[in-house]
C-alpha cells in the first residue's frame, strides 16, 4: 500500500530539512510515532539506523529501518530491516517565494501475508494517511514558527545594536 | 528435538503452571480409568480418553516457533484485534527491552482468550516478531486437532519445565494463573482479578531471577455472558480426575444460544479489550534475597486488582466500552 501526503512550507529547504534530518524531532512533530530512536550510534546520515514505531490500530507497527539515500535539503529514503515491509520518502523541492514543497510517502505491507494482509493494508490506510497528514502540518507550524522566531531574535539583535 | 517434557512431568504426577489453567496438580494419568475406578464402561472410555489427550500433548520444542510464520499472520490478527475488539496495549514500554521476563496476565473470555489475541499482537509488533515470545497453554488445547499451529506461534503446554527452558533461554513469557478458574468466571465477576492461590509463577519467577510484568486486561469476560464455571457439574462428571478440568462452565454464547463446556468455542461479542502492562517487579530487590512467596502474591494481586479497578472505571458501557 503506497500513501503519500504532501505540504507547502513558508521557508527555504534547509530549515525543513534541520527537522526532518534530525531523528531527535520526530517525536515532537511526527503524528502517531511513539518512538524513534537511533541504534547503532549514528544519529543521521546514509545508513543510520532507527527502531521506529507508528500506532495503527491496536498495534504500534514498524520495526527497525535503515535510511538508504541521504540528498542533502533534497531527499532522504528509508526501508527497513526488521518488522513491517515499508519504503519511506522525504521529498523537499525549492518553490520560488522562499517557499519548500514536501512530501512525505510512505509505502508498507507484510511480504506473504495473503488476502489478510492486503485487506488490512486497505483498513489501516486512512489512519496511516491521516498520520502523515497531521505530520506535515505539525512540521509546518513547527518551521514556520522558528523562522518567526528567528527573524524577531534578529530584528531585536539590530535595533540593540542601532540603540 | 526437545525431549517430551509435558508428558514426563505429567507421568512424575508434579505441580505444572498453566497458561489457561495455571498450577494444577497433574491426576490424568494414561491409560484406561483412574485405579480403583468402579466407573465400569463409562469410566473406561473417560480413561481413554484421557490417555489419548495426553498422548496428543506434543512434546515442548522451543525451536518450533516460527517468527516468518507468525509474521505472517499478524495482519490477520491485526484486523480482528483492531477491528473487532478495538484493542488497546498500554505501558509496553515497562516490559524490559531484553532478557527473560515472566509477563503474569489476568485472563478472560472462556476458552477464546482475546486478552492473549490482542496481547500477542501487540507485544509482537511492539518487540518484534523475532525476540522469542512464548505463551502457555493448557495440555488440552495443544492437544486439540487443528490447534497443532499454536506451536508456531510459540505456544508451549504449560509446565515448570518449559517455562523454566524458554525464560533460561531469555524469552518473555506469557502466563495466566487464574487459568480455566478464572477464564470462566461469571460476567459480573469481570473486573475482579482471581488466580485461585496460585502461586506457582512466583516460585518460577525466582527460580529463574527474572523480574515479573504484570499484565491487566479488562473487557475479555464481556463477550459473552458466563454465567457459571460449573466446578460442581465438572466433578460430578469426573472431568477433573480425567482431564484436569476443574469446570465445566455454562454460559449463554452466539451461536449455540446456552453453551455448556465452551469446547467449540463461541462467537465473541465485539467487547472493547485494554490491556495494559504495569512496571517490573524484580522480587529479590523489592522483597529481600529470600522472598516471602505469600507477601509477593498479596502484592501482585494488589497492583493488578487496582490496575483493573482504574481499566473498568474507564468504561462506560459494557461491551462497547
């Protein structure tokens, strides 16, 4: 079952891809997610390892993934290496407005699990769909709010300096 | 190949703890009726009977689970746990992310458990399918034709040996004390937790030093409505000496309308099931090296008969939830 969910985000690609490269934010932005947390030591980049859980239903599904392309302020895949089959995408294009589209797809199923397993794929689908959903607007309000942030900090640090 | 545990504990005549009938002292013996029996025809066919459930018991291999198997499956069982018994699995986080673990449950629902069904899923997606996970069962249900895929999942027939074997192997293992005692409990008996006094899960526990998971279910006696375990009817029978079955419960169950025994099980009401999984007990750190079994047991009813008390004070309306 492939489900995708998409955003524009009032900010350039690197303030979204701080967010969404850094597995410390996940909890904090990710609708559904009760854990993200990195094994192995490497916290980011090609080949960092995560233990990911997603609440679907009764269940809280995942399992360990590994991210398996790493484009800077661009793309970041994973796929996993235990629990659920899944393919995940982050997808950041530049807009022009200093705008930044993003996609977040998301592909799962479990390999040999029948006419059950398609069926349940078919049921857990709009939850899933509305977990990413929510995310990218949690995501949004989050990089938004911090451009805000930063922009006042910055206006501040210029009228103490013209004082 | 593991040797036939079961069946040598059940001709040595010991003390087995039992996942659907916990800590039972082993009388079914082989072979025709019990000695001394003056049954005549009747008692020896219970007899044989008896000999062929325990002859069926399949020996305890742990290596028979089958994560791919099992993994399989668990969209099935998602959709029946998520839909049908809108489950809900909390607190699996206090279930230590390593190492052996007894996981001690209240059971309910009469001889279809969907405490067991939406726990095994969860701890299963939760964990994954590939940190071992076995639950134990009584003798008669790994002994009854159709049920031998149990095994796959990691259902093992319920004794000290095995459970010793899958915890010293560093597996979490699921165990229900109450058992058929308190599986057939009366509906308005529901929200109470009763292992009957036993205590055998403690000693097991410390045998093995492992911490013990307290897990609560409420809303599994809600999916039927048990009316009575029939203890007096199973002893009238004999079914006790025979077959280890203390009751023979009586309940009014979709779709035989009066459901005496429960043998073919029944169409459970969609009643909302919640688990939830309560912090480690490690007995010797929180009771002293040479714990009082008596004063573990008071404490562990304690934390799940307060646990369930807050599960059903949730609910607002019986089956719905």
């Amino acid at each position: 079952m492939r489900v995708a969910a998409e955003i524009d985000v009032s900010a350039p690609a690197e303030a979204v891809w701080a967010y969404v490269a850094d597995p410390g934010r996940y909890l904090h932005f990710m609708s559904g997610i009760t854990r993200w947390e990195v094994i192995d030591g490497r916290a980011t980049g090609l080949g960092a390892r995560y233990r990911m859980l997603l609440r679907v239903g009764s269940a809280e599904i995942g399992g360990v993934i590994e991210v398996v392309e790493h484009r800077e302020n661009c793309d970041m895949a994973w796929t996993s290496v235990t629990g659920v089959d899944q393919r995940g995408r982050w997808r950041l294009r530049e807009r022009p407005g200093g705008q930044t589209h993003v996609e977040l797809r998301l592909q799962y199923g479990v390999a040999g699990a029948g006419p059950l397993g398609w069926l349940s794929e078919q049921f857990a689908a709009p939850t899933v769909r509305g977990h990413l959903r929510r995310s990218l607007q949690q995501l949004k309000r989050q990089v938004e709010h911090e451009q805000l942030r930063v922009a006042a900090a910055a206006r501040r640090e210029a009228r103490a300096g013209a004082g | 190949m593991d040797r036939p545990v079961a069946a040598g504990a059940a001709a040595n005549g010991h003390a087995q703890v039992n996942g659907h009938g916990a800590e039972i002292v082993l009388a079914a013996a082989e072979g025709p009726a019990p000695r001394g029996s003056s049954w005549g025809l009747p008692g020896r066919l219970a007899g044989a009977l008896a000999g062929q459930v325990t002859r069926r018991i399949p020996p305890a291999d742990l290596d028979e689970r089958d994560p791919d198997y099992i993994r399989e499956r668990l969209p099935g069982f998602w959709l029946l746990a998520s839909l049908w018994f809108r489950g809900e699995v909390r607190g699996l986080g206090n279930v230590p992310e390593k190492g052996g673990v007894l996981l001690v449950g209240n059971h309910s629902g009469g001889n279809l458990t969907p405490d067991t069904l939406v726990f095994t899923l969860a701890f299963s997606t939760y964990f994954g399918v590939e940190r071992p996970f076995y639950q134990l069962a009584h003798n008669l249900v790994m002994s009854m034709p159709g049920l031998s895929s149990l095994r796959r999942f990691g259902t093992v027939a319920a004794s000290p040996a095995n459970a010793r074997k899958a915890l010293s192997a560093g597996a979490a293992v699921l165990v229900y004390p109450g058992g058929d005692h308190e599986v057939h409990r009366p509906s308005w008996e529901g929200n109470r937790v009763n292992f009957d006094g036993r205590k055998g899960f403690i000693r097991l526990a410390l045998d093995q030093d492992v911490p013990i998971v307290p897990v609560v279910s409420v809303g599994g006696q809600e999916t039927a409505l048990f009316l009575t375990r029939g203890e007096g009817l199973s002893k009238l029978l004999g079914l006790d000496r025979l077959l280890r079955l203390k009751v023979l419960p009586i309940s009014l169950a979709i779709p035989w309308g009066m459901n005496v025994g429960d043998m073919l099980g029944h169409v459970p009401l969609p009643a909302k099931i919640t688990i939830e999984a309560l912090p480690p007990i490690d007995l010797r750190a929180e009771f002293g090296p040479d714990p009082d079994v008596d004063e573990v047991y008071a404490h562990v009813m304690r934390v799940m008969q307060d646990t369930l008390d807050a599960l059903a004070a949730e609910r607002r309306l019986p089956v719905l939830g």
